[in-house]
C-alpha cells in the first residue's frame, strides 16, 4: 500500500486506476484517511496547530528575551543568496560557484523578497520546529499549523508514531481546518527541520518548548516585583494593631495605612502607627532577593537552547566581563557559525533541491562572501590561498610542471607531481648544459 500511494501522489494520471469509485481526489484521500491503514497526524494532540499560535501570540510577542533569541537567529539566514557548486571532479572549476537554471526563483519568491522568506522561514522553524517550501502558484511558504503530513503505516496508529510507516505526502488547509485541504504530493514540499523530532520524525521539533519553565519562571519574576514595588517597594511587615481595636476599626486603619504608604510613590516616606500598634519586618530589599541572578539564570538557559550566544543575545550575563573582550567576542561569533549557522544553512539547500532539481555535476549551497558572520572564514580561506600559491612557487621552483603542481596542491595528492628534469639554477654549475628536459608539461 504505501508503493500504491506513492504512486498516487507522484503521478497523478494513475489515479483512474488508482480510485475506481471516481471520487474526486480529496474525497478520496479523505475516505483512505477514514480507513485503520492511514494516520494523520494533524489530528492528534501533538499537531503544531495547537502550539504555533500559542508560541506567537503568548510568548514570541510577549517575551522580550525569546523574540530577541528567535530574530538573532533569522536575521543572519537572511543574507543567504542561492548558488549552484561544481561538484564535478574533473572539472576546472570544480568546488567553485556556478550560474544556473532555477537561481530567478530562488532569488524572487512570489509573496516576499528574498530576506523576508527566509526570515519567515526560520521563524516557522522557531516556533513550529519545520518551514514548508512548495512551488506550487509559485515559489513561496506555508503556515506550518496549516499542513499535515500525511503518512502511510501498520494498522496500529500508535506504531506510527513510533517510527513505523512513511510519509507520502501533505494537506494544505490554505482555507482554514475546517475546510476542504489541497493535496500536496512529495515533489511540490520540502519541509527543512534542522532539528528533527526523534519520536515524531516527520517533522522537526521547537526550541521554543524546550525554554517554556524558562519563560514561565521569568515572567513570575517579572511580576513578582511589579507586586513588590506596586504594593510596598518597602520592606514587607507585619503589622499587629492593639488588641482593644475591634475588627471594624482594624479594617478602617488597615484602609487608611495602605492608603497613606503603600505603592511606589510613597517609598522611603516615613512610617506613623496609631498607639499600641507594633511593627514586624519579615521582607528585605529587593536587591537582596536575587531577582536579578534569577531571572539571569532563565536568560542563560534561553540562550543555550536558541543556540544564540549570550553576547550575541545582548542579554545581561553576556554583556559583562571577559566576554565584551573584542577575541571573546570574535570567538564566540564564530562557535555560532560553526555549530548553528552553517550546519542550518546546510540543511535548508539540501532541503530546497527538492524543489529545484540541480543540473547535472551541480548542488544548491550559498555564496559566504555574503554572509557577515562568515568574513572570518572567509579571511582564513584567503590566508590558504596564499598558503597554496606559496607550495605552487615552490614546486615549480623545485622543477615540477605547473599544471602538476596546481593539481597536487589542489588534490592533496603528490602523486600526480610530473617532474620537468629542470632544476633550480642554484644546483647547476653556472654554464652548464645539463638538465636538458625530457618531460614537457602536458
């Protein structure tokens, strides 16, 4: 069955032999659905619909420190411009950037420039853990929380999820769930997950829920000391009215009391007590609770799970001690680069070849010179350029043909080193005749 449908979805002229009852094709696929040999995931609790307009709307919007760690993370894929690498061996210009068919697309989608898709794009990967590429009316995305993989395994849905069966294809709700999906086949998404779900393995998983005690812990700090400074900003007491009051007249001075010195803008006033009544502080200073390492340490996890260093985040722990150092920051730029930003930027061309097939000898990848957090890569490539020249010069000095030496430097293979039988002058007598080549560059 599941050769079957993939057949189905990758061609769509067998669906006559396919679907005998000659129903249309979503009603079709939505009656296969119905049956015990099909799971859609998208029906179940663990949807991305459930969570991705939460994440947005109550933590993305909301909290300062995961927005800031979801834009740091998108702004840097932004500057990726699409090339086609020569992956060809034998070829001249093998490992180099090359022009070629399928780059217009890349470079103009058809609802956003080119930053803005990509941005987007990382921000579905933020929240919803995958971004969905089709080609379909366009270059363009989808809203994660609108498709559905549609997967093909054993009777038993549960097996599914454990790693049973294969995905086959995809239902846009472009119009909303509770209407009609478009059925998508294998060839018209690519879904890139830079962090793949080990359970739910169609799809990638969020930082963002691996932060959410995070989020949850600092906004309780957060609101503890509004409460502190809204209610007091003094030190909390326990204040004991004479014992000969009544309730009536202990609610009336309590009135009064919070009327007269609490809030903000009565801090440091002086403190007057009717007679008989005693003072208890049971509070301190705010600065002596450790709000401030609280919700630092809330900062520090957030940073660690975004994979956004904490200079780079611009959060408190970050911007402090050795790590305002320019070489602390140079390295930690470039830890961000090599452990986050190329691996993803990686993944996401290999993602893209689906949709733009590459020609032959050629893969998707993205030129550096235009990424920033890159140039420093691009200074050590420049010092091993001039580190090949200088081996070249000396192999051709030593009496190595010159299209030998490039190859061997080039290869790393000094098998391929052709000998011209001319050395350097300085191991000839001056005048003399010998060395007479016998070999001749081909």
């Amino acid at each position: 069955m599941a050769r079957r449908m993939d057949r189905i979805f990758n061609n769509r002229s067998s669906e006559a032999r396919s679907n005998p009852a000659g129903l249309s094709w979503n009603d079709y696929l939505m009656m296969a659905f119905n049956g015990h040999k099909y799971t859609l995931p998208g029906a179940t609790s663990e949807n991305v619909e459930s969570t991705f307009n939460n994440y947005v709307k109550l933590i993305g919007r909301s909290h300062g420190i995961v927005g800031a760690a979801v834009a740091a993370r998108a702004y840097p894929m932004s500057q990726i411009r699409f090339a086609w690498k020569d992956t060809g061996r034998g070829s001249d210009s093998f490992g180099q950037l090359v022009d070629g068919p399928g780059l217009d697309v890349l470079e103009r989608p058809s609802e956003q420039t080119r930053p803005e898709l990509l941005v987007l794009a990382e921000m579905h990967r933020s929240y919803a853990g995958t971004s969905y590429f089709t080609r379909r009316n366009g270059f363009r995305l989808l809203r994660p929380d609108l498709v559905d993989a549609v997967i093909v395994g054993p009777d038993d849905a549960a097996a599914v999820k454990e790693g049973e069966g294969s995905v086959v294809g995809y239902l846009h709700y472009a119009n909303g769930r509770d209407k009609t999906p478009t059925t998508l086949g294998l060839n018209e998404v690519a879904a890139c997950s830079p962090e793949p779900d080990p359970i739910c393995w169609w799809r990638g998983q969020s930082w963002v829920t691996g932060v959410l005690r995070e989020v949850a812990l600092d906004r309780q700090a957060t609101e503890f000391v509004d409460k502190f400074l809204a209610n007091s900003a003094t030190p909390n007491m326990i204040i004991k009215p004479d014992s000969r009051l009544s309730i009536d007249q202990v609610k009336e001075f309590r009135a009064e009391y919070d009327r007269v010195s609490a809030g903000a803008s009565n801090a440091g006033r002086t403190l007057w007590l009717g007679g008989g009544s005693d003072v208890t502080v049971v509070g301190s200073k705010i600065g002596e609770l450790a709000v401030r390492e609280l919700q630092g340490g809330s900062e520090t996890r957030i940073a660690v799970r975004s994979r956004v260093p904490a200079p780079v985040l611009g959060i408190r722990e970050g911007m402090q001690g050795s790590a305002l150092n320019a070489s602390s920051y140079g390295q930690t730029r470039r830890l961000w680069a090599d452990q986050w930003f190329s691996p993803t930027a990686d993944m996401l061309t290999a993602t893209l070849e689906k949709l733009f097939p590459p020609p032959a000898n050629r893969t998707l990848t993205f030129d550096p010179d235009q990424i920033l957090l890159l140039q420093e890569d691009r200074k050590d490539a420049a010092d091993i350029l001039v580190a090949k020249a200088g081996a070249i010069r000396q192999l051709v000095d030593a009496g190595f043909t010159p299209t030998s030496a490039e190859k061997a430097v080039r290869t790393g293979n000094t098998a391929v080193l052709v000998h011209s039988g001319l050395m350097s002058v300085q191991l000839l007598p001056p005048g003399s005749q010998e060395g007479t080549p016998d070999v001749v560059d081909s």
